[in-house]
C-alpha cells in the first residue's frame, strides 16, 4: 500500500512567512476491544521524534487517565515537557498499530508520528521538492 500526501502550509508563529509539514490523519483508541476512535486528526509525521505523542486533551476525550501513566520528562519542540505513557490502539493507513505512547499537555500540536509506532511500520520518503510524502506500509499489525 502506497499514499502520497501534499505537505500542509501553516503560517509561522514569527513574521509574516509560512512552512511546511507532512502530516497524516490518524485516530486513536483506548487499546480494548470495541473501544471508539477519536475523530480524525493531522498529525505531523516527525522523524526526529523518538515515539508518538499526542495532546493530552485527545486522549482524556477518549478516556484515557493521562496522570496515571507512567510519568517522564522530555525535552521536545517546546522545551522540557512532562508526558505520561499510555498504551494505545492508533489508526493508520492499512490498518490499526497498537503501540505505547505519550501524551502532553504541553504538546503545541495534536500530535507527532515518531519512530516508535509509526516510522516502524512504514517506509517514509519525503521529497521537499514537491512538497509531498509518501507513505508505503512495511509491517502489519
């Protein structure tokens, strides 16, 4: 299975410019049987992040009690962040990937496609040129 995605442009945060990113809709889920997915979210594929993390206020919609996962401190895009760990069941093209991952309250987006969870179950090419990805699924879960 192969997927092309055009970057998505944000306006920069100084300035009057703007930027890039790749980005793909995902879902996640308390990882029981049955549980309900969250509505479909861009998350920024980031191949500089270690694992997935999301917005916290994501995963206490889906029920998760982010306080009692385990605890760490990272230091991420925004500086030191506090995320707390969760085993998920999170959407992707092709299929569900069940996986362990952060949530923050300090994340400033919905959420990061790192290498544990995502960059283990897919080949990502990114062409700045274009200003696309592409996407092929190398493992199913």
């Amino acid at each position: 299975m192969s997927l092309r995605l055009p970057y998505k442009k944000y306006p920069a945060s100084h300035g009057n410019g703007f930027y890039y990113v790749a980005v793909l809709p995902v879902s996640i889920a308390l990882p029981l049987a049955n549980s309900p997915r969250s509505k479909r979210f861009e998350a920024i594929i980031d191949s500089g992040a270690t694992r997935c993390q999301f917005q916290a206020a994501i995963g206490r919609a889906m029920g998760f009690d982010i306080e009692s996962g385990e605890a760490e401190e990272t230091l991420g895009i925004n500086g030191v962040n506090r995320i707390y760990m969760h085993d998920i069941s999170l959407y992707l093209p092709g299929g569900v990937v069940a996986t362990r991952a952060a949530f923050s309250y300090e994340l400033p987006v919905p959420g990061l496609l790192g290498m544990e969870g995502f960059f283990e179950h897919f080949q990502v090419i990114f062409d700045p040129v274009a200003r696309q990805v592409e996407l092929e699924r190398i493992h199913q879960s």
